[in-house]
C-alpha cells in the first residue's frame, strides 16, 4: 500500500538561501546541508517497500530522519539534529496519497533498548530462581504441625514436600516463558510486535541483532504486512537479504548521481556472489560428501 508517494530534498539554490538568511554562521556544523546535493539526490518516488541503500557515511540514515520528522512519525527517541537540521526539515515538501493510521520510526537503537530490557527481566528472574531455590530447600525440611504465620507459608511447605523443585519455582516465576528466547528471535519478536495495520514503517537498518536465517524471516514478515496489512515501508540497509525484498524501490547512495537500482548489481551484494563464487568448489564438495 502506498501512502506516501513521493518527497522534495532541497536543491543547492535552496541550501544557499538558509545559509544567506541565517545570521548564525558562527556555527561550524551545517548538518543536513551538503550530503544530498552532491549526489544530486532531490526527488524521491517511493514504492510499497523503499530501501536506501549505502556504506557508512553516505547519509541512509540521516535521509530517514529528515523523512521522519517531516512526517511527524512516532519515534522512541527525539530526532533533534540542531537548528539547521530543522530549518532543512520544514523547507522540505513531500506527497501523501493517502493518510494512514499511523507513522513510525524504528531505529537498531530501539531494538538493543528492547533486548536491553528483556535481559534486566531475564537477570531479576535468575535472581528470584536463586531465592526460590533456597526457599525450597529449607520448607522441604520443615515439619507441618503447629501454627503458622500465614495460610502461603503452610502452602509453601506443602509444595515443596510434593513437588521437585522445578515445579516449585516455575509456578512461583512471573514471565518465566520470556527467558527462554535466544536475542535474534527476541530481535524477531520486535518486529512482530511493532508492525500493525495500514502504516507507514520508517526502519533504521533492522537487520542488526538478526543472523542470516532470522533476516529471511523478517524479509518474509515485511512482504506479508505490505501484502495482508496494506503497510508501507521505508528502509536503510546494507543487508543483501533485505535488498531482495519482492519489487523494493532501492536508491543507490554510494553512486553520483543516486540511481535506482536491481539489487543483483549492489556494491555489497556482488562483493557477497563473488565470495561465494570463489569457493563454489568447496560447497559443492561438501554436497557430495553428503
């Protein structure tokens, strides 16, 4: 589903009118100013999945960010780049076929604080098991005759005369099953939790924290909220699994001027075929074996 059809970058003419109107030249940091210019990067024609794609440096993120905050997304973390990152911002000009219900930025940030979190539960449940652990060794030696201070007390002796100690603490443990998942599927569980219907998704490169084979689930996961959700998305990545995303727009940020490209003919893509290709021989050695 496309929602969002197209967006204006400024052009050098209009670069040049903030920095002559702007009195405020003491500044050394002209942040956003002369990134997309050089790459005579101005109009961008978006697609139901859109990548932009690049190495470090060559401005994937900070185009999503300007994307973002002229569209007023729902971001986790305020995008604040300065004076002349908001001054870039609101020169800016973009198209909207039609409203969606929602409009989100995620970062990788988003998903390390997420992971973040699952270990401070994780590590307060390894804790509690501890304490539980104790607190079953002593009630298993406990005698129950006489009062007691309280109807739980007496329960817990009673339990821990009649169940093992597993039992024991995993009917005590609250969110006991969330300690089970390893980080790439927790990573996974994000994005499946973050993706709802009829939105634009505004991703920060969201294959970190996944290994190859969870990246192809969330390749898979991102075609079916285009195709059931009615979702569009926007994305920096370098991933070459990503990049296969079915009939993605891909904007070529490391080439002069930034061109549309297949993702077969990417930099970081041909560098991983040809790796691949020079050791061919072995991998089909290994097929024999098998």
């Amino acid at each position: 589903m496309i929602y969002l059809k197209s967006f204006k970058l400024l052009s050098d003419r209009e670069e040049g009118i903030i920095l002559d109107t702007d009195m405020r030249n003491i500044y050394n940091n002209y942040y956003p100013l002369h990134i997309f210019t050089p790459k005579q990067l101005k109009d961008i024609e978006f697609a139901d999945i859109t990548i932009f794609y690049g190495d470090n440096g060559s401005g994937k993120s900070t185009l999503l960010n300007i994307i973002a905050a002229k569209l007023n997304a729902q971001c986790k973390e305020r995008i604040d780049k300065g004076s002349y990152f908001n001054i870039y911002v609101d020169m800016c000009e973009y198209d909207m076929a039609k409203k969606p219900i929602d409009i989100k930025r995620i970062s990788s940030d988003d998903v390390f604080d997420y992971l973040l979190n699952l270990h401070a539960i994780n590590n307060n449940i390894n804790r509690q098991k501890e304490s539980l652990s104790q607190e079953f060794l002593i009630n298993r030696q406990m005698k129950v005759h006489g009062a007691y201070e309280s109807m739980e007390m007496l329960k817990n002796i009673t339990d821990a005369k009649t169940k093992n100690m597993s039992s024991y603490i995993r009917q005590r443990l609250v969110n006991n099953n969330i300690i089970e998942q390893s980080n790439g599927e927790s990573a996974l569980m994000f994005w499946q939790q973050e993706i709802e219907e009829n939105a634009i998704y505004i991703l920060d490169e969201p294959e970190n924290s996944l290994s190859a084979e969870n990246q192809l689930k969330l390749k898979q996961f991102i075609e079916e909220s285009v195709r059931f959700y009615h979702c569009q998305f926007i994305i920096s990545t370098h991933s070459p699994f990503l990049l296969s995303l079915k009939d993605a727009k891909i904007y070529d940020l490391d080439s002069v001027p930034t061109d549309v490209k297949k993702w077969t003919k990417l930099n970081n893509v041909q560098t991983y075929y040809n790796f691949f290709q020079k050791y061919q021989k072995e991998f089909r050695e290994e097929e024999d074996k098998c």
